[in-house]
C-alpha cells in the first residue's frame, strides 16, 4: 500500500464512523507516524512528493492503530500526545485538557499587565500550558502552578522539563499548599456546569478528564470559591484573571466586585465571546 493510499484509506475510515475532521485527522495521524520515523522534514509538501512510496507494513500498523483509536472518538491530541499552545509544543495524555485556542487569550491578558520578575500563581494547571508559556514569554516570572490531581502535576512537570521552564508545583485542593504573596493570579477552571457535561461531543465527555471540566451545579463552583481565596495571596494592587464559559461574563464579574476588587473586565475572544474576566484587588480586605 502506498502513502497516498493509505491516508486515503484513513480518510473513509474515519468518515465512515463519523469522526469530525475525519480527512484532517486521518492526514494528522499519517503526519505524526510519518515524523516520527523521518524527522521534522516532513510536511504536506514532502508527502505529496513522497505519496507513491510503499508505507511498509510497520507503519501501516502504527497508523491503522491510531484511525483505530480515533474512529472510537478519542481525541487527536491523546494519540498523537501533543497540542500546541502559544506556539509551545505541549504534551498531553487523558489525564489533562488538552489546551485550547480560546485559552490564549488569558495568557495575552496575563502578559498585558506583567512586568520582569513578577510572581505568577497559576490555579488548576492541568497540562501547565499556561504557566510553562507565561515563564517563557515573560523575563524573569516567578512561577508556582497548584492542582488537585498528582496525575496532572507529572504531565505539567514533564511539560516544565522539556520546555527547560522553572515552576514550582503543589498539590492540593485549590489554596491548599500554597504559600507566598503574588501579583498575579490566573486560573483557567473547570467551568462546565454538571448537568451540561452530557450534552458535549464525545471526545470531551468520554475522554478528558471529568474533574478538569465539571464547574459543579451552576458551573460557577470554582469561581467562587478561587475569587473568596485569593484575597489571601494577592498584593495589593494583584490581579485576578479568570478564563470563563461564554455565558458566564456577567456573574463572574459579580462575584468578583462583590469581593471586593476593582477595575472588573471582561474581555473577548477571537469569536466575539466572552472569555476572560479580571479584577484587581486595591486593597486587601
Ligand atoms: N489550566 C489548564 C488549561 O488551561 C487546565 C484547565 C482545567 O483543567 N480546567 O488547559
């Protein structure tokens, strides 16, 4: 079987069951076995020249393993183990979300109002995509990234050692082990109200991590309970930054003015949506 053949078997398979992108993800899974057994130099253009080579039987294998996977809904980036977030590649297996686009805007926001040697505290880390492309992007940003799951610290950690980013994590519940005062907190919650988390795609609902999404009864849990916090390890003058669910604007704004911060903004993402809330705390409490 050649190359061509071969994504063009992928491409029906996928299609057959369903799968979204099912003709990108089929070139997706093809591209990644490719890489790993050529390198880097292999790209659209290479494989269109290479498409009437034979795939050989070993990569066939891997590949038909992989349509395998996805044609059951798991999602690209488990299998590949890889999504790229602020042009970092990050890895990424169930035991994490994986990154989103959306997810960008908040680092941008962070960056707009971060100064050199500044301290970073980066709530349910998940992956650590956030804190791990703050360090690089900001000189000298101290950086300490908290989660729940010892899984998901091991991930953020291996992601911190390839990136060569200095973090320190803790594990714990929310504040639990953390110490010291910060300029800035940013968290991007599980956010999805309980009762909605049946209604998404099935590569969400059945294969990230139910902890990482389920925002509790009216989805807001975290906000809440991050917003009461925080006043505990802010300067004065520290900003809160919060990624939301798009109707959720309104009411984090809410809770954050009624806890006492300032300049409360909601900021938009690149669909018109609104996708950040920022408050900054003038005054401890
Ligand atoms: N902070 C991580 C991210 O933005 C994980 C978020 C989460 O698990 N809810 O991807």
């Amino acid at each position: 079987m050649t190359l061509w053949e071969a994504l063009k078997t992928g491409e029906k398979y996928l299609e057959e069951r369903e799968i979204p992108d099912a003709a990108l993800d089929a070139w997706y899974l093809l591209e990644d076995i490719l890489k790993k057994e050529h390198g880097e130099k292999v790209n659209r253009a290479w494989f269109l020249m290479n498409r009437q080579e034979e795939i050989g039987e070993r990569l066939h294998t891997a590949y038909t393993q992989g349509l395998e996977q996805r044609g059951t809904h798991v999602p690209l980036q488990y299998i590949t183990g890889e999504q790229e977030f602020m042009g970092i590649p990050f890895f990424v297996n169930n035991k994490v979300l994986i990154p989103r686009q959306d997810t960008e805007i908040l680092v941008e926001e962070v960056m707009k109002a971060a100064h050199p040697g500044m301290k970073l505290l980066d709530m349910c880390t998940g992956s650590g995509c956030i804190a791990i492309s703050l360090v690089k992007l900001v000189p000298g940003m101290k950086a300490v990234a908290s989660d729940l799951s010892g899984e998901a610290l091991e991930t953020a950690g291996e992601n911190a050692r390839r990136q060569e980013a200095e973090i320190t994590f803790v594990q714990g519940n929310l504040f639990e082990s953390v110490k010291g005062q910060f300029d800035i907190i940013v968290s991007n919650p599980p956010y999805i109200p309980s009762a909605e988390i049946e209604e998404l795609m099935e590569e969400v609902r059945l294969f990230e991590p139910r902890t990482a999404l389920d925002g509790r009864e009216d989805g807001l849990y975290f906000y809440r309970k991050i917003t009461e916090e925080s006043s505990g390890y802010l300067k004065e003058g520290g900003w809160l930054m919060f990624e939301i669910g798009c109707s959720q604007g309104e009411q984090v704004s809410e809770l954050m003015r009624n806890a006492g911060f300032s300049h409360v903004a909601v900021c938009k993402d690149l669909a018109g949506l609104d996708r950040v809330v920022k408050g900054r705390l003038e005054r401890k409490p």
